[in-house]
C-alpha cells in the first residue's frame, strides 16, 4: 500500500485510465467526480470512492480538490469487491492516510508504514457504504438525455420532454432505464439530486435552498426522499459539515 497526494484546480481533468492495484480516492478539499463507463460519482470531502483494480475511470475537478489517494495491492483490496463504492471516512481513517503519506513511498518492512497501512485496512473493512451511485446506460439515447440531466440536476423537464429530443417515445425511454441502469427513470433522477445535495451541502447551501434548486416543491419534500434514501437527514450532514477538519 503506497499513498500520495495531488492539488488540482477547478476544471482539471484526468484522462480515463486504470491500475493494476485498488485504488481510493479521497479529496480533504473540495469536490470531484469520477466516471466509468458503468456509473458516476460525486465525491464532497469525508467521503471516498473505493474502485477496485483495472476500472478505467476518469477524474473531473468541480473545485479546486486536495486529492490524498492510497494504491492497495490487488490481493489485499479482494475484500471489497468489484466495481466502486462510495465510503465514509471516519476520522481515524483520514488521520491514517494522512500519516501514510508522510510515510516514504517503499517504506521498511517491517515498520511504522506497514502497521498504519493494515490500520487503514482494517477501517475500510469497517466503513459505513454510502448509497449514492449513478448507473450510466450505453443506449446512445439514454447516454444524451442523461448527459443533459447530469450537467442540470434541477431541469423541470419531463421524461416525455426528453423523448421528444431523443427521437424515442417516453414508453420506450421508460422501458430502457432500467434495462441499461438497473433503476427506474424516477429512481435515478434521485441519485442524481442526492449527489447534487451531497456537494451542495457540503458547500454550506441550505436545505432550502438545495430542495428549490432541484425542483422540489418543499423542503420537507426533498428531506423526505433523502432520509427514505439514505436514512439520514440533510440536516445530519449539514451539522457534520459544519465542524472544520484541520488542515493539511
């Protein structure tokens, strides 16, 4: 296990690419997303992307992004599966990658680098999986329509206004989501507004804020769909966010 550290600027982007080992992503600053040719993620600060090894993905920066990122050899990563996963990151955790990093990068074994990578081994066996994840389609008609939700979370526009553009009926749009996403069209338009609240709040934005931006007719309406979701509120994660993590 190896880690290392990359600041990146708004609008930064990192070409599709894979690696042999595990990698997680993570950012003490600032907000990113990561695409496969499987799904997308948004990815605020205290939440990491697990991606397994050879998942060619690309990284685009939102923001100016601290990114701290720890390489886990392929046998070791096993444990956790194919594909991505969203995790949290407890303080211990971020306070292991960031003494990793410190640490050189062919460290002594045995040593301290070794004992704080089999820490960070154990905390991500145990980290909690956050359940936000975009399924993306390979039907090209899909691919437009939601390319143009994703670049606009909040459009108003209905399935039937997208069909319209796709030169496809909205029963035939409604027959492919979840052929080529596994989700519903309404299911994943949700997991689009929970990543766009994710990073939302973690910017500061209120909830009512974020709940008119996403077209939501309350903000009691949109704290509903969340917490079904996530089983949490927005509220909980405002609060979180609210304590400042030391710098780095």
């Amino acid at each position: 296990m190896t880690a290392m550290s990359r600041d990146n600027v708004f609008g930064d982007r990192i070409a599709p690419h894979s690696h042999p080992r595990a990698q997680l992503l993570y950012a003490t600053e600032g907000v990113m997303r990561v695409t496969t040719a499987l799904g997308v993620w948004m990815l605020p600060p205290r939440r990491a992307l697990l991606v397994a090894p050879g998942v060619v993905h690309e990284l685009h920066m939102l923001s100016r992004v601290r990114m701290r990122t720890i390489y886990i050899e392929a046998e070791a990563a096993a444990a956790f599966g194919p594909g991505c996963r969203v995790i949290e990151v407890s303080g211990l955790l971020r306070e292991l990658i960031l003494a990793l990093l410190v640490e050189p990068i062919e460290y002594p074994l045995p040593g301290r680098g070794e004992h704080i990578a089999m820490l960070i081994l154990s905390e991500l066996a145990a980290a909690e999986t956050v359940p936000i994840a975009i399924p993306w389609p390979r039907d090209r008609r899909l691919v437009n329509i939601c390319a143009a939700i994703l670049a606009s979370p909040g459009s108003r526009r209905r399935i039937e206004d997208w069909a319209a553009d796709a030169g496809a009926s909205a029963r035939t749009l409604i027959r492919l989501f979840p052929k080529e996403t596994g989700l519903h069209y309404r299911q994943w338009l949700q997991q689009v507004h929970l990543a766009d609240a994710f990073c939302r709040l973690a910017h500061g934005d209120s909830v009512g804020a974020i709940a008119h931006a996403l077209g939501y007719a309350s903000p009691s309406a949109f704290s509903t769909m969340f917490r079904r979701l996530l089983g949490k509120t927005p509220q909980h994660y405002q609060n979180e966010w609210r304590t400042p993590l030391p710098p780095v």
